[in-house]
C-alpha cells in the first residue's frame, strides 16, 4: 500500500471518493474507537447524505477554482483524499480569493503510511500557486493530531466557528498560514 498512487481525481471517482469519506468521517468521527461524537442519528444521516453521496461528490468535483487528489492502490482502489478551494471559512480576514484545505480524508487501513502528508504537500502546493493570500483549514477542535500535522505545516489558530452536522453544530478551530 505504501506505493500508492497520488493522482488529480476525476469524475468517474465520484462515487468511490464519497463511499470513502462517508466510511472515513464515521470511522474517525462517530465510532467508539475513533472521537465517538454522539450526533443524534437524524443529522448524522443528513450530514452524510448531502458531503458524500455519488451526486454531491460529483457536484463537488465540477466545482470552480477547487480541486481533489486522490491515493490510488495498483488495483485501483482509493485509500485517501484531498480536496482544497476558494476559502468558505468565516473568518474576518478572509477571502474566497484565498484557498481552503477543506478535507484530508485517509481511510483506517491506510492511516500510518505518510498518505496524508503526501496529499497534503500536494494540497498546499497547489494552494500556494492558486491563493492571493493566507492559506486556511477548519479543524474539529478535539482533533489533536490533525492540528499537530497542520502546526508542522506552519498552521496557526486564527479563530473559531460552528460546523454543521445536520441540526448539530461542531466546535471547530481555523487555521490559517501567511
């Protein structure tokens, strides 16, 4: 698996690219071994339909001025992914001229393998090229390892902001660098 293939993704991934992050929020989000959120089902079912079915995956990889990456195993399986945009965070300083990392997603089987910092280089790369200004990314505010990995990338907190999941609101922290 460590030979992963990092690719720009492509519509035809629209569907593997949401069954993985749906599998991949409930596995790190909801499940006892993971941050064990206890969103009340209706919402959870709500978050999940709108962030990761085929057609609001694919609606979200026709979007302008973003763009996904994706690991590919040789079989063609997806094992992690990225996407980044125009800045959506609410934050004072911000622009939508300025990019967002707004996922990270890296399945359970595949977490440990440097995948994410893979995507994320590639990610912040991109975003480098393609952002008038600072560089931003939402973080859940109980999520210790991300922020670590993002403060290694010379993130810093710059505010705070609800994210919905369904009716339920998350604490989450922006980041920002430059």
């Amino acid at each position: 698996m460590t030979d992963a293939l990092i690719r720009p993704a492509r519509p035809d991934d629209a569907a593997a690219l949401g069954a993985l992050g749906r599998q991949t929020f409930i596995d790190t989000f909801v499940a006892a071994d993971g941050f064990a959120i206890p969103y009340p089902a209706d919402d959870l079912s709500t978050f999940l339909e709108a962030s990761f079915s085929p057609q609001a995956t694919a609606r979200k990889l026709k979007e302008p001025g973003a763009a996904w990456w994706v690991a590919e195993q040789a079989d063609g399986a997806l094992l992690a992914f990225a996407n980044a945009g125009p800045n959506t965070l609410p934050h004072p300083e911000a622009r939508p001229s300025q990019m967002e990392l707004r996922r990270l997603y890296v399945g359970k089987a595949a977490q440990g393998l440097g995948l994410g910092t893979r995507l994320l280089t590639q990610a912040l790369d991109w975003m480098e090229v393609h952002s008038d200004g600072p560089l931003w990314i939402g973080v859940w505010s109980g999520n210790l390892k991300a922020q670590k990995l993002y403060a290694g990338h010379g993130f810093e907190k710059a505010g705070e902001y609800q994210y919905p999941v369904g009716a339920w609101l998350d604490d989450e922290f922006i980041l920002r660098r430059g």
